[in-house]
C-alpha cells in the first residue's frame, strides 16, 4: 500500500490496467486426466469383451416380457407412492397431535414399519395365511356378514403393495413431520386471526410451504423405491427384475440380460430427476423469479467443476 | 357475531363497548403472566398499551382473540365471548372451528408480519374473504385494490412478501387484516420489527385507520404515536394494569414511579 506514497511518479501503476493471473489447479488436472484414463480402459473393456454380448443387450432391450416388467414396476411404484403419502400424512399429522393417544400410536407404527427390512416384511405379509386363514365380519345376531380365505385376497402383487406401502408410510411420516414442524408457528395464527378453520389452514397455507421440504426427500424417496421395488421378485411379482430372471433362467444370458434391466432403471430413474426438478420449481417460485433453465440447471449440477461460486 | 348474541346488558355492560376485560388472569404452570387485567375499549376508540418487556402486554393482547385462554375473569369482544359459548350460567368451550368464525371478526397485526410467502401481495389479501366468507374473487379483488391503495401499494398487488421491505409487508399486512372488515384490530408490536426509517410509513397508516373510526387495541413502544391518536393509554407490568388514562395526562404527568421509571428510560 505504501508503495502509492513512495514511489516515483514515472513507476506508479495504473490500477485499471492491472491484469489479474487466476490460480492454477495442476492437481485437479492430474485428477481429470487419470479418470479419464480409467474410464477410457473400463470403456475398451465393455466393447471388447464379448462376455458383454451386446447385440443380445439390444435384442431385449424392447422384449415384450421386458417391457411389462417395466411396467409392473413402475405400477408398484406408483400405487405405493400413493398409499404411503396418504398413510405417512395421517401418520405424521398423528404424531404432532397434542394428544398423547394419537401420537404415541403413530410413533410406533413408524418405528415397527421403518425399523425392519422391506425384504422381511414383504416376506411375512406374502406368508399370513400361515397365521390368518381367512378374513370374516361377524355381527352378533346376524352371522357372518362375508369370509373370504386369505389365499385369494394376499396375493403376490397384493402382497408387495401392502408391505411396500406399510415400510414407504414409515418414512413418509417422519418427512411429512419435520416439513409440517418447518413451518413458522406465526402462519397458522395468523391463519386463525383471518378466521380460517384449522383444515383450511392446513391445506391452504401450513401444507404448500411445508411442501417446499416436504418435495426433495420425497423424490429421492420415490427414486428409491422404484429400485426397492425390484425385492418383490423374491415372492413372485412380475416386475423387471423378474421378467429378466426369467428369461435368463432360461436361456443363460444373464449379465446382458441384467444390463438391459440396468438400462431400464437408470432410464425411469432419470424420468424421475426431471419431474422432481419442475415439482421443487413450483413449490418455490416466490423465491425466484422465472428461475434457471432446466438444461442449464442440470448442466450446472452435473458439470460443477469451475471455481467455487460460479454456480452462485 | 349478530346482535341478540351479544351479552352487553347481561353484564351491565355499556352496549358501546367493544373490548371489556375483567380481571384477566392467565398463568403457564407456576408463573403468573396476567395477575388481574382490566380494559375497556369503547367502540370506534383507540388504546395503546405500554410497558417493559415481560409485563405480559403481549399476551393479554393474544387473550382478547383468544389465541391464548384465559384462566380467569370476564373477556367480551362485542358483548360475545370468543372461545365461549354461554348458555344460562354455563360456559360451553367451542371447538376450534366455531372459535376461527368468531375470531374473523377481530383482525390482528403481529410483529413479524406474518404474510403468506408463497402467495403474492394480492392473493394473502383475498384469500381469507374468498375462502371464509365466500365472497366472490371478482368483490374480493376489487376490495382488496381499494385496500392497497389506501397503505399506498396497489403497485406491488403482484409482489411476493419476501420481494417487499418490512414496513411495506407490514402495510400489507394491515390491509389484509382490514378485508375481513374487522370490528376490532389488534396490533402487537408492529413496528418493533422494523427498521428506523421505516417505521414511520407505517405508523402513518395507523393513524389514517384511528381517524377513519376504527377500534384498534395497539401494543406498542411509540409513545409518540401513543400520545398523538391514542384515546387511552394503559401501562402494564408485571402482570398487572399499573396506570391508565388520557395519554397525555400519563406521558407528561406520571403518578406511578413505575411510570415514571419506564417513560424515563424510553422517552
């Protein structure tokens, strides 16, 4: 600084032509050029190789058997979104009642369906008719209303929705809550100063802002469940995973037939990503205006390599 | 709340008073926040209330729309009770439904503003006549313009709260409160939020509010306001009404030291 002062009339810079020389990063690209390295040797493999056999990869790629199996998968995902968001809003809404009789119950619940594996549970429902034989109303004076053995109403797919949706509930409880206990304290009274009924409330102003943390984990959720969904192959359900193990149990391709099977759930998964992006967009869009382009918003996220605060 | 349900002459109470509160008590577990709490706000009338922090000014406002229940004492809004329903000598509690009817009739400011963040300017102002009192959007719209433009921001109808400065979101917040078309307003605060130089746009509205007639019960630390529009002014602390009367009377002629030791200290 002192160098203004000191100096020499002739040698005083002109701080306008200054040219600012950024910091280099030589070990970032020694770090770029070995991964490329490696995905360049894992690349020649995958062609190479014939064990890959990737024309019997494109044979199947749009199989009949494949594409319904995609479809049950999808199916499944959906129907227990569904029921898992209705349960795991009531289950949460339980929870952050002042009564203990409501809230104690609907912590269990989320405790005994979050805290055991889908897999065992999906198991156990398949097999209740080990332990219920059969459903019936009975009223007194009046006989059996209706029976119906267990067998016919557990099925499979039956099976894998109800347990499915029971294990997702658990989870959506506990993200419905902590999106409802986000909200400030203040909008639901300021809610009940403009005379708005406590359902009204909820649904009109406490829901749409807890959404805003409610739709994130939601997704990757929902993400996530689509690729549990694959466990229902071990009781029989005809999703992906299982349309694909029965094809290669029959004709021994099974890693191609597993790549399509890769293909397909990277592909819906991916689906998935861009309808979360404009969901989050909707529900937060008093905090931008017009907001980022979505291929720039997903340029940025996956290519976040320039210099900290440049995606700012 | 209709006429044959107010309870004015039951209580031997002037049919004019809107606000009647005697002998408010009101207590979290051991401590005791109101020790006896007397108010009466004749319609069309303004109070301000003054006191420390911690004198429970706050909460006794909170009590008068019932947000917060009392343990104790004769609470009307316009002969009525709020959280009540009285029948011969019986008090029934109301669910909270019944309770939220009652209460649109009382608007209330809060320090933090409290706007709807995810619905613009325009939108926080129809929802409440839209959704509770089914009025049609087109009324709802045109009424709630007229409001915006009274606090000076039919520009910003399209804004979101977050977008506005907070003396702006508290003028809004005041015509959101004001297209209920409240038969009292409750303030807490409202300029305590706020920056220096933003307070006065607010306090402007107010007073435009106080002479247009309206029954307002004013929290607040503005004891220059206070003085200009206040019908009365009530000093509260610990629990308990210490002074109350003509503002300026109380501002420039304290009889309690208590009084005297606060305005000292704010003045």
């Amino acid at each position: 600084m002192n160098k203004h002062f000191s100096g020499s009339s002739s040698a005083r810079l002109d701080p306008t032509a200054l040219t600012v020389v950024p910091l280099r990063h030589p070990g970032r690209w020694i770090a770029v050029a070995l991964v490329i390295v490696v995905v360049a040797l894992m690349a020649r493999s995958a062609v190479s190789n014939p064990e890959f056999q990737w024309p019997v990869v494109a044979r199947y790629l749009f199989n009949p058997l494949i594409l319904k199996g995609v479809g049950q998968t999808i199916i499944i995902t959906v129907i227990v979104m569904i029921f898992a968001t209705i349960g795991g809003t009531i289950a949460a809404l339980m929870m952050l009642s002042p009564s203990k009789l409501l809230s104690i119950p609907a912590a269990v619940f989320v405790w005994l369906f979050r805290g055991t594996p889908a897999l065992v549970q999906l198991i156990l429902w398949y097999n209740l008719s080990l332990v219920l034989r059969e459903f019936s109303l009975w009223l007194p004076g009046y006989g059996t209303v209706f029976s119906v053995a267990t067998n016919d109403v557990m099925t499979p797919f039956v099976s894998a929705i109800v347990a499915l949706s029971l294990h997702e509930a658990g989870y959506m409880a506990e993200i419905v809550r902590s999106g409802l206990k986000s909200v400030n304290r203040g909008q639901s009274e300021a809610a009940a100063c403009l005379g708005m009924k406590p359902t009204l409330s909820l649904k009109r102003i406490v829901l749409p802002q807890a959404m805003r943390m409610i739709i994130p984990p939601t997704g990757n959720e929902t993400i996530n469940l689509l690729k549990t969904t694959s466990l229902v192959s071990i009781i029989a359900v005809g999703d992906l995973l299982y349309s694909a193990q029965a094809i290669y149990a029959r004709t021994f391709e099974t890693v191609p037939l597993l790549i399509v099977v890769t293909f397909w759930y990277l592909l819906v998964v991916s689906i998935m990503s861009v309808g979360q992006y404009f969901l989050e967009r909707h529900y937060s869009r008093d905090e931008q205006r017009g907001g980022p382009p979505f291929a720039g918003a997903l340029f940025k996220t996956v290519f976040r390599f320039g210099r900290k605060g440049d995606s700012a | 709340m209709n006429a044959s349900a107010g309870h004015h002459a039951r209580f031997g109470i002037d049919p004019t008073t809107m606000v009647y509160a005697s002998g408010i008590r009101k207590s979290y577990g051991n401590l005791d926040v109101l020790k006896g709490v007397d108010l009466v706000v004749p319609t069309g009338s303004v109070a301000c209330i003054i006191g420390p922090s911690g004198s429970g000014k706050s909460t006794f406002l909170r009590c008068i729309n019932h947000l917060e229940e009392i343990n104790g004492g004769l609470m009307l809004v316009d002969g009525d009770f709020v959280g009540y329903r009285l029948e011969r000598d019986r008090l029934y509690e109301l669910p909270p439904a019944a309770i939220c009817e009652r209460r649109a009739d009382i608007g209330m400011v809060f320090q933090q503003f409290n706007l709807f963040p995810h619905m613009t300017v325009l939108e926080n102002l129809v929802e409440a006549p839209v959704r509770v009192r089914g009025e049609p959007v087109k009324d709802a719209t045109a009424r709630a313009l007229v409001l915006l433009e009274r606090v000076g921001l039919a520009e910003k109808r399209a804004a979101y709260p977050r977008q506005l400065s907070g003396g702006q979101q508290q003028r809004v917040a005041i015509a959101r409160a004001l297209a209920m078309n409240p038969k009292v307003l409750l303030f807490d605060e409202p300029t305590s939020a706020l920056d220096p130089e933003l307070v006065g746009e607010v306090l402007e509205v107010m007073k435009d509010l106080a002479l247009g007639g309206i029954t307002m019960v004013v929290v607040t630390h503005e004891i220059g306001f206070a003085r200009e529009v206040a019908d009365q002014l009530v000093f509260m602390d610990g629990g308990v009404v210490v002074e109350a009367g003509d503002p300026v009377e109380i501002t420039t002629n304290p009889r309690s030291p208590r009084t005297r030791e606060f305005l000292a200290r704010v003045l």
